[in-house]
C-alpha cells in the first residue's frame, strides 16, 4: 500500500531545488504579465 500524504512531515522546510523553481516559475509569469501589458 503506498501513502501520498507523507508531506507533512516537511511544513516549512522546502527543498532548494523547489524554492528556486517557484522563484522561477514566478518571475517568469510576471515578466510574461509585463511584456503583454506593454503590448497593448
């Protein structure tokens, strides 16, 4: 039987490798906001 619910043992404490893709993942959709605003 294989659980998926084993994340909450790890609230807070984030992999880098998962911070910089968020960090990622949000800095290109604000500059992806930002060149279409421009656009109009």
């Amino acid at each position: 039987m294989v659980t998926f619910g084993n994340k909450r043992r790890r609230k807070c404490n984030m992999n880098t490798l998962e911070v910089l893709t968020l960090v990622l993942i949000i800095f290109a959709a604000l500059t992806y906001i930002d060149n279409h605003q421009k656009r109009k």
